[in-house]
C-alpha cells in the first residue's frame, strides 16, 4: 500500500488522489442532498399522505442495515475502486431514470420509492469500499486532516444541498434530477480518475465466519471496541436535536425561523471546526481530547436543555456541533489507523451499522422520554447519560484514555492474524 503523493507533502493540497476523492465525495453528498428534498416533495405533492414520507427513510434505512455486512466482506475481496463506481453509476442511472419519467409524467409513487431503493441498495454496497479507501490516499500523519476535510464537505452538502434542491424546484422536479445527475456524473469522472493502489486481497468465499470477521477484530481490539461504542452510547443518548420542534415553540417561543436556526446551528459549529481540523494536525493526547469532546457534546446537551433564551440554544447548539466533530474525526482515523487493510471494509461496515442504528434510535429515545417526561427532563437526562458514559468509558478503556498519538501500528500487527 502506497500512498499517492510522498508522505513529506504538508498539504492535502499536494495529493492528488485525494483531491480526485474529495471532489467525488462532495459531488455525491450534494447530489444526494439534492436528491433526498426533491423526492420527498414530490411523493408528498403526489399522493398527500405523511406515511409515505417514512417509506422513503425505511427504503434507504433497510438496504443500509442488511447489507452492510455483506458490502464490506466485497470490499475486503475485491478491488474497492471499481466497487465504489460500479455503486455509483446504478445510483446515477436511477437519478436519470427518475429525471426521465418525471419529465414524461410517468414517475408515480412507486416508481419513486423503489428507484430510491436502487439507490440506496446501490450505496450500501460502495459505502464500506468508499470509507476503506482514504487511508491509501494520504499519509498516516494527515488522516485526520483528511477525515475532517471530507467530514466539512458533508457538512457543507447538509446545509446548502437542501436549499439548492428547494431553489431548482421551481423549476420542476426533473431539472433537479437533471442536476443531480450532473454532480453524479461528476462523481464518477473523479472516482475513475484517482489512482488508488490496494494490497492483493485473500480470495475467502463468503461464509458466517467471513461476514462477521469484523465484529470478531473489533471485540478483539479494545481501542476500536472502545471508540465504536463510544460512539454508540453516546449518540443513543444525546439524541436532543430530535427534540428541536417543541424547544422552540413551547420553550423558546420562537417560530419556523427559529427553528430554522437551531437546525443550523450544529452544522454551522461542525463546519468551521472541521475547516480548523483540516489544516490542522493533532498529534498529542488523541484520547483525551476524544474523551473531552464527547464530554463537551454532553454539557452542551445540558445547557441547551435548560436555556429558555434563544441565544443561549443556538450557542450550545453550535457548541454541540463543533465538538462532535472533534470526537467523530479522532473516532474515524483512529478506527481507520487501527485497522489493517485487509479487515477495513468488514469493520467499516460494522460502524456503519452502529452509526446508521444509533441515529434512529437515539432520535426514538429523546421522542420516547419526552412523551413520558417532558422534553426538557428528556434532553437533560441525554446530557447527563453521555458524561456518565464518557466516565465510565474512561474507566474501562484505560490504554484509550492514555492514548497520545493516532498512529498505533504495531498494536494491530501482532492481533491481525488472529481474527481473520
């Protein structure tokens, strides 16, 4: 494995690959973006029915879980660029497909949905290559940067993809499938462009052992157990932004606008502090700055449950934002770094089904203890889960606590072999 620019490069800058994958990743984060507003408009404009919205998530939910497993077992065997642009073009060709029949008045509610699950079939099989690739573009001491880098270009594509997609739709569904298209197509052009060199694969035919070989290297390796699970627990229980609606009408007493900046917010925070990141190296006491971050996403979860002032939300809001990013870029390079190459897309799909799994049902634990509680009692009770959790964590993974540096290779080397 080799990286495509010397490791003395200082700058992303200077690695081409990487660019060629930045490019390609932000091109189909926008896309999607895009994607996800016209479809769920159109369905709604279609047939005026609020189930079928959830349709659309449990289309894209069900591929993303069922598959995971499988897609990263490929992502081991076989050569993950092409993988990545074989996904890639069944979603660009269900978007053109969608644009067609749109644009002939033949794209009905069925239609739509099962196109979105094509695509979402199609992304859960290039998801484990795609995540399994930065590594082989970038130096070992620029991953996090990388990790960061990518992390603002989702950000970006969350924040204005949405709106983009929304603007196009005055001129009609089909155009911005037409644009979306476009940024797929642009996607693929990067995809086939940068080189990306991966060591030969061990042919294994897919059996129980296989598929779940990551599940087995991640309870075999405390440091991944540990950050994964982090992850997990800490997410489960600071699902407070699924709460939003009802801080700001019943307490905050602001209306669609204030909602509009308290779902920004987090974005805004991530954003920047990602910018920061990406030029940024961090090289000294990695697992107590996770540690502190993810404390820091918990206290925010707090104060924003107690303020009844707009300012103070949207400031906990973004502070909230800012240290997720921190703990998600350590979390991802440290999984990544920790990782021969060999294992990477088993256990990246592994993670992927935790991330996937969590967001759901952390928005379902602040939906289920508000309902019971009340939403304030509900967020607070999140914040303080997710400092509990981080003590506890701290407590029980004490080599992550004492982490210094990202780089850990010779830890993994000597346990490899033995869950493969």
């Amino acid at each position: 494995m080799s990286s495509s620019a010397p490791a003395s490069a200082d700058s992303l800058l200077h690695h081409r690959s990487f660019i060629a994958f930045w490019l390609a990743r932000t091109g189909s984060s926008f896309g999607f973006q895009m994607l996800s507003i016209v479809v769920s408009w159109q369905i709604y404009a279609t047939t005026g029915r609020a189930l079928d919205l959830g349709l659309i998530g449990l289309a894209q939910f069900l591929p993303s879980v069922a598959l995971a497993l499988p897609a990263g077992h490929v992502a081991d065997q076989y050569d993950r660029r092409r993988i990545v642009l074989f996904g890639q073009v069944v979603e660009w060709l269900a978007v053109i497909m969608l644009a067609a029949l749109t644009l002939m008045h033949l794209a009905d509610e069925i239609i739509i949905l099962g196109l979105v699950f094509l695509i979402a079939v199609a992304k859960a099989i290039e998801a484990p290559s795609l995540q399994s690739m930065m590594p082989a573009l970038v130096p070992p001491s620029m991953l996090a940067r990388a990790t960061a880098a990518n992390a603002v270009s989702s950000e970006a594509a969350m924040i204005v993809g949405p709106a983009l997609g929304g603007v196009l739709y005055v001129a009609g569904a089909g155009t911005v499938y037409l644009v979306t298209g476009l940024l797929y197509l642009v996607s693929m052009v990067m995809v086939g462009l940068l080189r990306y060199e991966q060591s030969p694969p061990r042919r294994e035919p897919a059996s129980f052992s296989t598929l779940f070989a990551g599940i087995h290297f991640i309870r075999a390796r405390p440091d991944v157990l540990g950050v994964i699970s982090l992850d997990l627990f800490a997410v489960l229980l600071g699902g407070a932004t699924a709460l939003m609606p009802i801080f700001a009408k019943d307490i905050l007493h602001t209306g669609p606008w204030g909602l509009g900046l308290l779902r920004g917010a987090p974005a805004v925070g991530a954003l920047l502090m990602g910018f920061w990141l990406s030029r940024r190296s961090l090289e000294h006491r990695v697992g107590m700055i996770m540690f502190g971050a993810v404390a820091g996403f918990g206290i925010a979860t707090l104060v924003f449950a107690l303020s009844t002032v707009l300012w103070l939300s949207l400031l906990a809001l973004f502070a909230l934002g800012a240290f997720d990013m921190v703990s998600m870029v350590i979390r991802g390079a440290l999984v990544q770094l920790d990782t021969p190459d060999e294992m990477r897309g088993r256990v990246n799909a592994v993670n992927s089904i935790f991330v996937n799994t969590s967001n759901q049902l952390g928005e379902f634990e602040s939906g289920m203890l508000a309902a019971w509680l009340g939403a304030v009692p509900a967020a607070a009770l999140g914040g303080i889960g997710t400092l509990l959790v981080v003590a506890l964590w701290m407590a029980w993974f004490p080599k992550l606590r004492q982490r210094q540096r990202l780089e850990n290779t010779e830890e993994f080397k000597e346990g490899a072999a033995d869950t493969l």
